[in-house]
C-alpha cells in the first residue's frame, strides 16, 4: 500500500510581464496566466508590477502598491479576478 501525502503548492518567485502572470513553484513547476486575469497588475506600473511578497509561506503572491493579492490555487484552477463594476453618474 502506498501513502500519497497532499502538498499545497507554493511560489517562490513571480515575475510579471507585458502580457502574463509567471510563478516558479517550489515543486519545480513553472506557470502561467494571462495579466488580463488581474485587472490591478495590468493597470499598474512596471514599478509597482516588481513590488511583491509572498504571503502564506508561498501559498499566495501580495502586491502592496495595489493591493493586489493572487493565490497560487486560483492561478492553478483558472480563477481571474473580476473587475468591479463602476456605477454611471
């Protein structure tokens, strides 16, 4: 009989282009999404797109200068943040 131990999966690096998300995983793994998924990171600055800590020992990625957060599992599962709807005056 063999023992499957579950490890949720971890960032240790993020970089964010032009056009896509990019996480290095701790298991080895690369990924990525497209920037459209984050409405914050794709109207930030390149400055403020290279401004990020990890959060949860890894299990997510923080930007502070945006108050960005994105978990490793929403890029995993395919999870995009919405836009907020503003209200016509």
């Amino acid at each position: 009989m063999s023992t499957v131990l579950k490890v949720d999966p971890r960032v240790t690096s993020i970089h964010v282009s032009d056009d896509s998300i990019m996480a290095d995983l701790a298991d080895g793994r690369s990924i990525s999404v497209p920037l459209a998924w984050s409405w914050r990171l794709s109207d930030a600055t390149p400055e403020q797109r290279a401004n990020w800590r990890l959060i949860g020992s890894g299990e997510g990625v923080h930007w502070p200068d945006i108050d960005e957060d994105i978990s490793v599992r929403g890029m995993l599962d395919g999870i995009p943040a919405v836009r907020p709807r503003t209200q016509a005056s």
